[in-house]
C-alpha cells in the first residue's frame, strides 16, 4: 500500500525566511494513486500583517485570520496526519520551504527532501514547452477547476490530485483489477496491442501557443528536418 499526501499552502507571501507565514494548509489522501476521501484543512493566525498583494490572491484578510490557530496549535496533528506519507505538491519547494520553516520555528523534525514529488518536475518531463501552471495543466489534462476563482489550499490540493493521477496515465492504471498471465496469455496480449488502432483519435493537448512555439523551433532546424514531414501531415488533418 502506497500512502501519499497531496497537499497546498497559502500564505503572506513569497520568504518564509524573511517573515512570511503559513495562513492555510489543505491535505489530500491518496492510497495507491486512489483519493480515500480523507482530508486535512486549517486556517492559521500567521500573528502578522496581510500584504494586498497576497489578498489578492487567497483573498484571507488579517481579520478573518485573527482568531484561528497558531501553526504551533496544530503541528502535532498535521505531523501526524501526514505521517511518514511521500508529500506531493505543485513548485514543492515553495511549500516546503513554509513548511518546514513552521517546523523549525516549534522545534519539530523538518521534512526531508527525499519524502516530496513536485508535480511541476513531472510536468516539465512530460510537456517541456509548457506552459505547466495547475490552470494550464487542468486545461491540458481535462480537469475541472472552473471552481478555482481565487486560490484556496483545500481545493487546490483537491484539484492537484486529480492533475496528479492524470500525470501518472489516470485512473485505468489504478482499477486494481490485473490478474496474472502465463507467458502465452502475454504473448497474445502483447501482438494484440501492437496490431490494434484506436477507434476514435485522443483529443489533442498540446495548446496552440505551444504548436506555434514548437514550429519556431522545426524552422531553425532547416528544410530537411524530419519534423517538417509531421508538421505538414498535421496541417493536411
């Protein structure tokens, strides 16, 4: 069984070293790339000022904030929510580098590198062109997050989960149902996917501005690149 926290924070701004803190954190649970419908949402007093800039953003004002609880209230339970999960987040390093700083400042274990999967690396691996925002991902992996009118660290994470597990070739990798093949069963089964054609084409994902992005780059490769002969059968669809 593989345990793994989807998670995302929202904050006063961008240093956690230079006074920015923690104001929301949201959890998601995955077990085997499968949400089990558990989750982890807290409000934090980040005992400070709200930048307008940040408002803008998570929309969280200092009022709202000043009467819930101090990271230092919650750390035990949210260390022991996670437990020893692998943490995924999107630019994990940017929530990691809050979180860790709350550790820190109540004396508790900081998270090891080793334990976080950014979903940002995953995405750059998988469409270098970009553009790799949670928005541009939900848009390219068919996501619904028209309910995303201002960042919220439940519904991001919630949100991510759903971006995660489509990263990872969505859920038909996760039905649980595989049985096991003798070695002709394999055989078959193998000739067969080499043979077979899909009925109906996979809608297309790359987005225009990355087509043209891509076509700039063929251009520079001259007129005997093969990539032209690809170009010019899409353009012939």
């Amino acid at each position: 069984m593989t345990r793994e926290i989807i998670f995302d924070t929202e904050t006063t701004g961008l240093n956690p070293l230079g006074g920015d803190r923690i104001v929301e954190i949201g959890c998601v649970e995955l077990i085997n790339t499968i949400p089990t419908g558990e989750t982890y949402h807290v409000y934090l007093n980040p005992e400070r000022d709200m930048p307008e800039a940040a408002f803008r953003v998570h929309g969280l004002s200092r009022e709202f904030l000043s009467d819930k609880p101090l990271f230092a209230d919650i750390a035990e339970e949210f260390s022991t929510f996670i437990g020893d999960a692998k943490l995924v987040a999107h630019n994990a390093s940017f929530d990691m580098g809050f979180i860790n700083a709350e550790f820190t400042r109540v004396g508790m274990e900081v998270i090891a590198t080793e334990r976080v999967i950014d979903t940002l690396v995953i995405a750059r691996r998988k469409f270098p062109f970009g553009p790799n925002s949670l928005d541009a991902l939900c848009q390219r992996l068919n996501v619904d997050n028209s309910r995303r009118t201002k960042h919220g660290a439940l519904l991001d994470a919630e949100i991510l989960a759903e971006v995660y597990i489509e990263l990872l070739g969505g859920r038909q990798t996760n039905l649980g149902l595989a049985v096991e093949q003798t070695a002709q069963e394999k055989a078959v089964t193998t000739q067969t996917r080499r043979n077979s054609t899909r009925p109906t084409a996979l809608p297309e994902r790359l987005l225009p501005a990355e087509l043209d992005t891509h076509a700039a780059f063929v251009a520079t490769l001259g007129p005997d690149a093969i990539w032209n002969d690809y170009i010019r059968e899409q353009k012939e669809r």
